[in-house]
C-alpha cells in the first residue's frame, strides 16, 4: 500500500493541512514521511541572487521546522516548477502518494486543487491526494469512513484495492459506490463491477455495494459529506504507473467535502529523474 509519502509543503496553510491528514495515514500504514518544500526557479538576475539565497534558507529553515514538527524528513528541491519537483522526487524516492494542501481561496472543509495539484494530477508517477482547508486545524483521530467511486475501469478496480488495504489497516468502513446515468439497462453492468471490487476485501472488512442514480460528481460529492476520505481511479488512458485526470476527478477536486486521493493507472517501475534533492539541515 504506503511506503513512502510526500507532502508538498508551501510553509502555509494548505501545507499544514496536506501534513496533517498524510501523518494520519502514515501513522496507520507505517510509511515513512517526507516534507518537500520545491523552489522553482529559472535564471536569476546577479543583482538578486543574494535576495533569492537569503530567502532560500529561510524557506528551508522553515519546512525544516514543520517536518520535525511532524516527526518526518525533509527535502528541499529545486526545479523549473514546483509539480515537476514534487513528481521528480516521487520517483527518485519511489514514493507511493504525493499530498497536498486545498488553494486558500476554497470554501473552509472544502477541497478546492489549486494549480500545483492539478499540474501533478495529470501526469505525477504514483497517487495523488488532496486535503481540504482547515483540515490541520480539528483532523480526526483515524480514518472512519472511505468512499469509492467504481465505474468499471480498471483504474477505480485498482483504487477499490487501495481502499481495501487501507480499511484493513485502519478499520475504516468502505462504500463502494457507482453511479447510474443511462437507466436500469447498465445496472447488472455496475452490480458485477461493485462485486468486483468487494472481491478484493480481506474478511472482516466493512465493505458495502451501492449503485446510486444521478450526475457521478453531483453524486459522490454528496456522499464526500459524511466521509473521512474519497478514492477515485485514474482516467483510463495515458502512461502506466501515472495519474491522468477525469472530468468527474476534476469536478470532485473542487467541491468533495473529505480528503480526496485519485490511484493511478498502474504502479509501474520507476526511473530516476531527480536532481539531487537537497537534506534540509536541522
């Protein structure tokens, strides 16, 4: 499942928000943390190369701070932009879930992706997540509740399997859930997927099947409500082993009132593409 997870951090408060729901499932799946703080930059101009460098160990200093805060490492990368130092470090370190914090300007509790996060949802090397605002100021003690979309695709099957794990880890209940646009005719289609999907639960596992009628974003949003976390497959085309963004994962990212992670198509090896991550002295 977890082994190893990034959290983007801004040193404000999305990155607070993107540590603390990443140290609930850390702590759940024993994965090792890592707090990465990127610097994007492209040339910079002699008369402020000592301003950038004075502001550089500032920034360090600080995601320092908040990853010890945490009881995680640290990483301080530096790239032409901040999504593809986080997806270069991913796979430099094999990581399993990048997290990130909601833009400020969301609605407090909501999800709201802001550019980074959906820079990296179309293209990062393993799973993405995204936490709401506020999230850091009353997160829960454990994860209750997961919802699963399921529409059939192998990529919410692989997302099922995920929730699975993580429900077997943490004793979250799962919904699994799929959503009937075009009438009765497709129902026995989804009543096989969901009995698909719950062929991956471990006995014991709280696992119920539900087809719902309606818009699927409209709908999962709905039931992001009463959840501790919202789990959706990758689009079903690009590269293996990445995440591509779907229109309902797009509508969802900026209204889901819960956590969302969206799975990958399929976890493939990785090659190292990172340039020397920098350790952030303590």
């Amino acid at each position: 499942m977890f082994s190893r997870i990034i959290v983007g951090h801004d040193h404000h408060g999305g990155g607070q928000d993107a540590v603390a729901f990443a140290r609930l499932l850390a702590d759940a799946t024993d994965a090792e943390l890592i707090v990465a703080g990127v610097i994007a930059m492209g040339p910079v101009p002699v008369e402020t190369e000592t301003m950038y460098r004075f502001k550089s160990r500032g920034f360090n200093a600080a995601i320092s701070q908040r990853a010890a805060a945490a009881g995680a490492d640290s990483r301080i990368v530096h790239s032409h932009s901040v999504a593809c130092g986080l997806s270069d470090l991913a796979e430099d370190f094999e990581a399993d879930l990048i997290v990130l914090g909601s833009s400020r300007r969301g609605p407090v509790g909501r999800i709201l992706a802001g550019s980074i996060a959906l820079q990296l949802l179309h293209g990062a090397p393993c799973a993405v997540a995204v936490a709401p605002v506020d999230y850091a100021a009353d997160p829960p003690p454990r994860l209750e509740s997961i919802v699963v979309g399921v529409d059939g695709a192998a990529e919410s099957q692989a997302a099922a399997g995920a929730a699975a794990d993580i429900a077997a880890a943490t004793g979250a209940s799962v919904r699994l859930v799929a959503v009937e646009q075009l009438g009765a005719d497709i129902h026995k289609y989804l009543r096989r997927n969901l009995e698909r999907a719950k062929a991956a639960f471990p006995a014991g596992t709280q696992a119920v099947e539900e087809i719902v009628a309606g818009e699927p974003a409209q709908k999962l949003r709905e039931l992001s409500e009463n959840a501790s976390l919202l789990m959706l497959g990758s689009r079903g085309f690009g590269p293996f082993g990445r995440v591509v963004l779907g229109s309902t994962d797009a509508k969802l990212l900026r209204a889901a009132d819960c956590p969302v992670l969206v799975w990958p198509r399929q976890a493939g090896t990785r090659t190292s593409s990172v340039r020397s991550p920098e350790p952030v002295a303590g």
